[in-house]
C-alpha cells in the first residue's frame, strides 16, 4: 500500500478529549475518528488490525468445529419480552420504533434471536450439540462513553452460542471455548488471567472473564501469588481460616461514646481495635429484610453475597428504610434490633470474643460481645470483599490486586433462555426437553484497545506480528533522489511478491516526519532507503527493541523472514 494515498492522517498533539493511552494513540496514528460520543468510524489503518484479530478468531473457532452465521441487528421487542430482558435491561437498550409503531432494539447480544432460530429450526437430540457464532457491531447506550474502544455504544463484538442436550456436552463445549480463548489471547500477544466472574444481566453460572492486564482497566483482579487462581474482585473467595485462640469471654457490658455516629469512630474513641469491632448492615434480600454483620475493616461484598445466599436481588436499606423497619435512627442500628428479621454474618467473625456493637442506644455501645453466647446469628457465609494480603482460597500463596480490561467471557448459561421462550428438543425417549445453553463472548474492539495498552512506548504503538496492520514499513527517505526512490520502488514490488504486507512512505516528506509517523503506526520492521542505496544497502530496524542494521538487498528476504520468526516467538 502506497501511504501516499493512504488514508492515514496521523496526529502530532495528543487530543485533549483522549484519557487513555490506546484511545490517544488510535487518534494520533489514524486508526479511527469519532462520530458521535461513544461511536468511531474505523479508517483503514484499524480496519486492517481487526480484520487480523478476527482471522484468528474463526481459525480457533472453526478448529473446535464452531459454524459462523450472521443474525440481524434489529430485533423484534417480542422476542426479548420472552424472557423479560426488555424491562431487564433498561436503558442499555437502544429502543426505536417503526413507521408501523412497532418496537424494536439494536442488538447488544443475541441470546434471544439465536434461542428462537434455534426454537424453530432443530427438533431431535439427534443434532446436538450445536456452537454457533458470529463477529458483528452491537450497540449499548452507555451512560459515560469513555476511553475510546474500551467503553463505547457501538462495538465490534463475537458472540458464540452453544446448545446441549446433557450437562456433560455443555461441559466438553464450555471447556473446548475456554481453551480456545487463552489460544486467541496468546495469538494476538496479550498477557491476560481468565478470572471467575459475575454472569449479572446474562444470568447462568460457571463464568469466567479473561482480562487484560492494564492499569487502565475498569476491573480490580485478585490473583494469587503462587498459583493460577483469579477473580474479579467482586466475586473472588475469602479463605476461611480458623480465628486464634481468644482470650477468655468476659461479661458483655456497656461503654458511653459521645458524637460517634458511625461504629469505626466510636472504635477509635474506646480505642479498639476495629478487627474486634463488628458493623450492622441492614439490606433486602429479594422480599425479606435481615441484618448482615461484619468486622468494621471489611466491606461489604453485594455481588458475591448475592449468590452465596442463592437471592436474586441484594439491596442496602436506605435510612428511610432501616428507621420504617427498625424504628430507629439509622446511626444507631443494632443486632439488638432484630426483632423477627434474620442475622448473617461474614464467616470471619466466626467465634469472636470481646467485640465492639452498636447497642442501639445513643452515644452507647455493646462491649465484650461474645458473638456465639450472645447472639442467635441464623448463617455464616463468605459476604466480604477480598483484601490484598488475604490467603488464596486455594490454598496456595496470598491474594494480589491487579486492574483488567475484560476482553471476553464465557457463560453456562443453562435453560433460563429455552425454558423462556419454549425451546425444546426431542430426547432418546420422544420427551421434550428445554435446550441447555452456553454463552461466549470476544469484544473484538476492545481486544484491538487492549492489545495498544499493553504494547506502546513513549514514541507511539509497537504491534505484535500476529495483529499488526502491515508486516513492514518501507521509507524512501529523500524522494527526490533518484537511485533512492528506483530501489524503494524495486524493494516495494519485490517485498510484496514474497508474501509481505507492505505499507510503502513514498510522500514528498522530510526523514524526520517519515520516522516519526513510522513510530506513532509501530510495524514490527522499519526498511529505510537512504544514502547507502547506490550501494545496495538498505536500514532495517526493529520497531520494538530499536535494533538496527544495514541489509544488502540480497539478503534482505532472508534478514526480514528471520527477523519476523524471531519477533512471533517472543
């Protein structure tokens, strides 16, 4: 491709609205522009780093036998009133009507239209099991569109979609998608950690995401240090460890605080430690009101409650709520207020001796609280977040922190789908059965965001071989020097001949701006034409090490292919 007509118009300043590195770097090297607020125009540059990722996409698709199809973008409001998501998803969803008055929304995923082609298409257990995706752009209205390609309203995404007539098959398919993941991760040169996650609006379970590592990343990993175990922070497990020995139970009693209006400051006034001070949160669980209890230094974790207490809505009372339920001003909530309502508390407060509590009295609290003498607590569980320094819950070093980019996610989606909408097989015995489903998704934009995060330096980007938009950058660096630009001319038609993709600076411009257009765009080999062409020589450098050497055009196919070799095995 010759960059003289080339639409690549590339950017010296960083632009004012770009926060991150990638979306600062797709502006100034000409990858894309912006339409609208969360909505890009893809210019050829980007186009052809996307069309890398996807390619190896479908080959480790399509290697575990994958079919790609294409579903439409508009969808019917029926279909999603199925299963309740049209109210569900609220105003993520992109609504429009028809000149009819119909409702319809722009798809953000396509559980509902593959179930109902699914639904009208296989009858028999006989054509199962059944994986099928697709790479199209999907549309959610995101409240902040922000950071380029890592959060926008329209994006590039796979979708795969798995049917099973046993749990077992679900099982051998959710894993075959899993391993092809860390494949497509590998292959696009990402250093990523597959994380147990919430599934949230998709429903199911046993979900994975694979995140990227970046410190720009939206998402807190807990990882352990000595092994492979990871989380997202809002589902990672807390080890439940035996508490050491307590000194002997004393008398609960009572002490007088003045001003504490939270349990932490009256803590800090009585001059007790906060691992022996115990919080009161009261919340609702679907339709019943409990209280939750937990050491004043943890918080409160609502996602991984939510499923450790098998509810399917987790809120915190407001004070409102807690003074209508309680009959007591929210600062004073007490365990001694429980009345009929139900009392959890966090698995590691197990056993507590000589705790601090609220006691619902004004500047009073409950000292001395022996948990297992003096409170009728209903259920343990794992209900705080993970803390830095925890013990994995493997069993095997501590937790660390990390920030992620999720890339993709695989789902057990199970049967809410097909038993939703009437999805049914016929099994060995004639008897209708609703589908069990797996659900698997690529944010293939936000892979392309993902993959600048992580490979970039201070002059631009530095792209992995296996996703880079051109293999080699060829530059004339005096155009109007005749022997240079016959030789440029001659390498370009060669290079291309031999298989490479070539992107050819053969602009009226100084060396200086061929060089730094050259960094900003980050194609694994640089070729420079300069004063030693009458000698046949010609400047190869390599865009992520800043090695150079000068190549006689003899050897040059042979310099590049093992160059390359060299740059993929990294």
């Amino acid at each position: 491709m010759r960059q003289k007509t080339f639409l690549l118009p590339t950017l010296r300043d960083v632009p004012s609205d770009a926060d991150v590195t990638s979306h600062q770097l797709m502006l100034r090297a000409g990858m894309m522009r912006q339409t609208a607020a969360g909505v890009y125009t893809y210019l050829p540059l980007a186009k052809r780093v996307i069309a890398k990722v996807e390619t190896i996409v479908r080959e480790e698709l399509e290697a575990i036998d994958a079919q790609e199809l294409t579903m439409p973008t508009l969808h019917p409001a029926e279909l999603w009133q199925e299963t309740g998501r049209w109210d569900k998803m609220g105003g993520e969803l992109i609504r429009l009507k028809d000149r009819h008055g119909r409702d319809f929304a722009l798809g953000p995923t396509h559980e509902e239209v593959i179930t109902s082609i699914i639904r009208d298409s296989i009858a028999s257990y006989k054509k199962l099991p059944l994986n099928v995706f697709q790479i199209q752009t999907k549309f959610r209205d995101e409240r902040r569109p922000r950071f380029g390609l890592l959060r926008g309203r329209e994006f590039i995404m796979k979708d795969a979609y798995s049917f099973h007539d046993t749990e077992e098959s679900l099982d051998e398919t959710y894993q075959a998608m899993y391993q092809a993941y860390e494949r497509i991760f590998t292959r696009v040169g990402l250093t990523f950690r597959a994380v147990i996650a919430d599934s949230g609006a998709m429903g199911g379970k046993d979900t994975f995401e694979f995140m990227a590592l970046a410190d720009v990343g939206e998402d807190t990993i807990a990882y352990s240090d000595s092994s492979s175990y990871a989380a997202n922070i809002e589902m990672a497990a807390v080890a439940s460890q035996a508490l050491d020995s307590q000194a002997e139970s004393k008398p609960m009693a009572t002490s007088t605080v003045t001003a504490a209006l939270t349990i932490s400051e009256a803590a800090q006034q009585l001059e007790w430690p906060l691992s022996n001070t115990v919080q009161t949160v009261a919340v609702k669980l679907d339709e019943d009101i409990a209280l939750i209890l937990l050491r004043a230094d943890h918080e409160l974790n609502e996602v991984k409650s939510m499923h450790e207490l098998h509810v399917k809505s987790f809120t915190i009372l407001s004070d409102q709520e807690i003074e209508e339920a309680f009959n007591v001003e929210p600062s004073l909530l007490s365990v001694f207020d429980a009345k009929e309502h139900r009392i959890i508390a966090d698995q590691s407060i197990k056993g507590l001796t000589g705790v601090l509590l609220n006691s619902s009295v004004k500047d009073e609290c409950a000292i001395q609280v022996d948990l297992a003498r003096d409170l009728e607590i209903n259920q343990y569980a794992d209900l705080r977040l993970v803390q830095e320094g925890d013990a994995s819950p493997d069993g095997q070093g501590t937790i660390q922190f990390a920030r992620g980019i999720e890339i993709g996610q695989v789902f057990k989606l199970g049967t809410f789908y097909s038993e939703s909408m009437g999805a049914t097989y016929l099994d060995q015995n004639g008897r209708a059965n609703p589908y069990k489903m797996g659900c698997y998704g690529i944010g293939i934009s936000r892979t392309v965001a993902a993959i600048i995060e992580q490979h970039n330096d201070e002059n631009g980007i530095v792209w992995p071989v296996s996703v880079a938009p051109f293999d080699l950058h060829l530059l004339t660096l005096n155009s109007k020097n005749e022997e240079q630009a016959a030789l440029s001319e001659k390498l370009y038609v060669s290079l291309k001949e031999s298989g490479w993709d070539v992107l050819y600076d053969d602009r009226p411009e100084r060396a200086g701006v061929k060089f730094k257009d050259a960094d900003l765009i980050g194609m694994p080999l640089r070729i420079s034409v300069g004063k030693r062409a009458s000698e046949g020589f010609v400047e190869v450098k390599v865009r992520s090490t800043g090695d150079s050497q000068d190549i006689h055009v003899d050897d040059l196919a042979e310099a590049i292919q093992s160059k390359l070799q060299e740059l993929s095995n990294k």
